[in-house]
C-alpha cells in the first residue's frame, strides 16, 4: 500500500506515515456521502445551521490544539496557525447566520401568475485543498457549501494528513451525520479520476495552474460545475500621498504571512518614484527585524517553508533577478540550519521578464517595482497572467476607488492588506481561477439556481 508521510518542516523530521485510501475506502465513503446527501439535503436551513454552530464551538474549543497540529505540520508560526482556527469558526457561524436569508426563494414579476427562483443543492462536492492554510482553506469552501445543503468529500494536500483527519474529526465531533463531510486520504491522480464518477457532482480546487487545468479538463470533459482559486501576484501599490510608514509596515505583513506561503500576499510592490526611497527604507527596515525561528514559539514571525523545494524554487527566481540586473536591498535566503528555513529577501532595480515579477513567488522575497506615476502603477499592476487580489494605498480615497475600477483584479482593498472575509466574495480574474468562494455569491456556485413559473 503506497503511503504519505506527514512531515515536520521545523526539523525534517517525519511526524506519522499513514495508508493511501485503496479503491475499496474510497467507494465506501462515496456510497456514505450519496446516503448522507438525502437526508442533509431536506433538513431544513435551520437545522443545518445548528450543526454549524457546534463545528463552530468545537473549533473554538480545540482552537490551541489543532493550531498546534498546524505549526507542526506545515510550519505556520502558531500565533498566525490559532486565529486561522478562529477565522474557521467565524465562517461557520457567518453561514449558519445568513444561510436562511440567502437561499429564501426569490419572487420575480413576469407575465406568469407566479414565478420564483429556489435554490437547491448539487450533492457531493469533492474539493481539492492546498497546504498553505489547511483548516481556511478547507472550510472557506466547506462552510457554505454545507450550509446550502451539499455534502463534501475532502481531497487535502499530501503534505498536511494530520489536518485533513482532525478537520473530519471536527465535523463528527460536532454531532454532523456520518457521511456529510468525509476525508479521502488520496493522491491527485486519483482525485483526477474521481471527477468522472456519475456520484461526484461538482468540484472546488484551490491550488497551482497546472492542477487546475488538469481538474478542469476533467469537469469539463465530464460537464461537471467547477470552481478554481489558482493563486496569485497580487499588486501592493503605494502612490505619493499615501501613509507610507503604515504601507510599508502592511507590505511586510502581507508579504511575510505564513513565510510569504499565500496565494492574496502581496507579491508585487509598485511604489511611484517620489516615495520610492522612503517607502523602500521602512519596507527593509521592518523586514529585517522579523524573527525567523521556531514556529511554536509565540515571537517568531516566519516559520520554515513547508518543503525543500519551496526553498529550491525561490533560490531560482531569485538567481535569474540577480543575473538579469536586480539589486540586493535584504540579502535573505536559505538558512544553514535543520529544517526548510529561509529569510527575506528584498529586491528592487527590476525588469518585467525577471521570473519573480511573471511567477507566483510563494515564499519570502519581496520584489519593489518603481513608476513614474498612478497610470503607470496600474500598468505594471495589470501586466501579469494573475488577476487575484491587490491593495492600493492613497490618501485620497476617491482617487483609490477610481484606480481600483482599473485593476484587473477579483479583489482590492485600499489601504489594507489583502484578506477573505466571510461577508465577501472571494476569487481571482485571468489565471487565478473560475468562480467564487464565500458570501452569498460562494453559496451560489454550488446550488443549482432552479426557476420555476406557474401559470
């Protein structure tokens, strides 16, 4: 039986080997999700919002636990891997509060003598989940898509088992029917092939380009509903009248988080000239100060990299910067120490066919881009194949509102961080996916929005 191993990154050191599911496991728990699926689906919206609420309580309970299980697993600072359990929470509560509300039939004037659109769940949805925010991930998808009456069959990252089975435990614990969210510890090959099963009636995947177009040519082969979060190069622009010490105190937070390992961190600063050194001095100064170290302690601020070859990818873009003219203003990198550690790295003097401005750099290394005015700042923002997230920072919030209308983009903030929201939705343009997660809109992508007219 091939197995996974659930590795420690702050160490190497392997935590748990664990079985692949066989053939066998894999149709038993689709045979409990097809049984669970007709009862879940006629309880009523307030009766699915009660076992909301316990999973709620239950991570709130277990909230410094299943941080912990985080940290360990993938090498999050535990003060980022316990609000995460925290923000699970919320979600929960969020569509156990509004579900109701927003699955209520619709009436709609027509020439019919009534006609009213009823929203209705697909059944089994199988998502496919990335390491980088084990718990988020998951139930930023599973939240509403339980709330509307699916049922889910988890395929998580193979780098993160032990998540992937408490967040099952979780669901059970909670007193959730047996079946209504399932875990299949499984491969991405056999999640692949899972999409052609008349049982499976819609996918989500967060993850890489090249997954997603894989999982995507499978739904679309199979005509099954598909949402993609692909990731991102999300734009951080800072324009002259700006708070600069603030917008450089929040490109380190954002571009820092989880060792830089998130697909809405800020990848791409463009900072117009007249500002550029002031801001780029904050920038490196608060860069330098963060401490890098072991992440179950409460005052490290950058954990290890989850894997070697994160580091081995960042290694690289950097290197192809570095012969393509860029200069060194953070001289980070791979630290000579047990575990996947790596520091940050500052870079600026860059020119756009450097692979850190065209690639997704998922880890510590923050590229600072200088333009000559905001016209050129949404330029540069727009010239990449990504299209998630982006912040704009002005002191002129009309002005701000008017940039962000430009901005090819699923989400912008001003003068904050990128972030989800469980009030907002949540999904990317161009090549960082198909679709939305959470609000009323995330809701929606699962359910199949019926019309019905009587006349």
């Amino acid at each position: 039986m091939e197995k996974i191993f659930s590795i420690n990154p702050a160490t190497g050191e392997v935590i748990r080997e664990l079985e692949l599911y066989s053939e066998d496991r894999i149709d038993e728990a689709i045979k409990k999700a097809k049984a669970a699926f007709s009862g879940w689906k006629n309880l009523d919206v307030s009766e699915r919002a009660e076992y909301l609420k316990n999973a709620a309580k239950v991570l709130r309970r277990r909230k410094k636990e299943l941080g912990g299980i985080i940290t360990m697993e993938m090498g999050k600072p535990i003060k980022e891997s316990v609000p995460e359990i925290e923000k699970c929470a919320w979600a929960l509560e969020y569509f156990a509060e509004n579900a109701e509300r927003f699955l209520e039939p619709e009436v709609v004037e027509t020439d019919a003598k009534r006609a009213f659109v009823q929203f209705e769940p697909r059944g089994i949805v199988l998502s496919i989940m990335p390491w980088n925010f084990p718990f988020w991930q998951a139930l930023r998808f599973g939240s509403p898509a339980l709330a509307g009456g699916n049922v889910v069959l988890l395929k998580h990252s193979s780098y993160v088992p032990l998540c992937a089975i408490e967040i099952e435990r979780v669901f059970l614990e909670a007193g959730f029917p047996e079946g209504v969210y399932q875990t299949l510890l499984i491969d991405g090959q056999t999640a692949s092939k899972l999409i052609s099963r008349d049982e499976i009636n819609a996918v989500s995947l967060t993850g890489s380009i090249s997954a997603g177009q894989k999982v995507a040519e499978a739904a679309g082969k199979n005509i099954k509903k598909l949402v993609l979060e692909l990731g991102g190069s999300d734009p951080f622009i800072v324009l002259p009248d700006a708070d600069i010490e603030e917008a450089a105190r929040a490109g380190v937070a954002s571009r820092f988080l989880d060792a830089g390992q998130s697909c809405i961190a800020a990848k791409r600063f463009i900072v117009v000239q007249s500002i550029e050194e002031e801001f780029t001095s904050k920038f490196v100064e608060f860069a330098r100060d963060l401490k890098v170290g072991d992440p179950m302690d409460e005052n490290t601020d950058i954990g290890p990299l989850v894997r070697v070859q994160q580091i081995e990818a960042l290694e690289e873009q950097v290197k192809d910067a570095l012969s393509k003219g860029a200069t060194v203003l953070l001289e980070g990198g791979r630290l000579k120490r047990r575990g996947f550690f790596y520091s940050p790295v500052v870079l600026t003097d860059l020119k756009k066919d450097m692979k850190v401005l065209k690639e997704e750099t998922f880890g510590p290394v923050a590229p600072i881009i200088a333009v000559k005015d905001g016209s050129e700042a949404i330029k540069a923002a727009n010239d990449s194949e990504f299209g998630l997230g982006a912040s704009v920072w002005s002191g002129n919030r009309e002005k701000a509102i008017r940039l962000a209308g430009e901005i090819e983009s699923g989400v912008v903030v001003i003068n904050s961080l990128v972030r989800s929201d469980p009030r907002l939705p949540f999904g990317g343009v161009k090549k960082s996916g198909i679709g939305r997660e959470l609000s009323k809109f995330g809701l929606y992508e699962f359910m199949n929005i019926k019309s019905i007219s009587v006349y």
